[in-house]
C-alpha cells in the first residue's frame, strides 16, 4: 500500500508518521485490496479551542473511501478516524461476500428449475 501523508498548519514528527503507518498497516491486514491511502492532518486554530482534524483517503477497487474527524488531541483524532475506515471496510466486504453467496444461491436455484 501507498500511504501519503500531508501535513498542513503542523510539524510531521517521526512519532506522528510511525504511529499512522502502525494504524495503517492494521487496516491492510484487515483488507489486502487497498491500494493507496493519502492522508491529510490539519491543525485549526480558528476557534476557541485548537482543534486537529484528519482525513483520510483510501483507495480500492471500485468506490473510494473517505473519512473524517475532528478531535482535540491528535491521536485520538487519528484513532477514531480509523475506528470509521474499520468499519467501512468490513461492511464493505461484508457487501461484497453476501453478494457472491446471494448470486451463487439465485444460480443454483435455476439449474434445480432446469432440471
């Protein structure tokens, strides 16, 4: 997998880069069709309180998938942004298996009215 990160408004240290590409590298086991992630970590200190933001931006075959959140400590924003790609991932292949039993149930289904 291809992993960009984009800092913006924010220092990318060592320790921030490892602890993404750990968490990256979890999704990956959970699902080897990701391609390239490119992610984009965003410190806003336009309000009251200074906020980090992270997006992230996974591509598979077929439909991209895309995550956000907003926290006040940086890894806990990167944790729950990946808490939401785990989980989209799954419904994802979940989807994906479903749909092949579906069609391999609705085929056997015919060659029994064939018969």
């Amino acid at each position: 997998m291809h992993i960009h990160l984009s800092p913006r408004h924010l220092a990318l240290t060592g320790a921030i880069n490892s602890y993404v590409v750990n968490k990256l590298a979890h999704l990956d086991n959970q699902s080897d069709r990701i391609i390239a992630a490119h992610v984009v970590l965003m410190h806003d200190e336009s309000k009251k309180k200074s906020n980090y933001v992270v997006k992230i931006h996974l591509a598979v075959p077929g439909p991209d998938i895309h995550a956000e959140d907003r926290e006040t400590d940086l890894y806990a924003a990167i944790d729950l942004v990946m808490d939401k790609l785990a989980r989209q991932l799954r419904k994802r292949k979940t989807r994906l298996v479903t749909g092949k039993k579906h069609k391999a149930q609705k085929a056997t289904e015919r060659r029994k009215r064939g018969l």
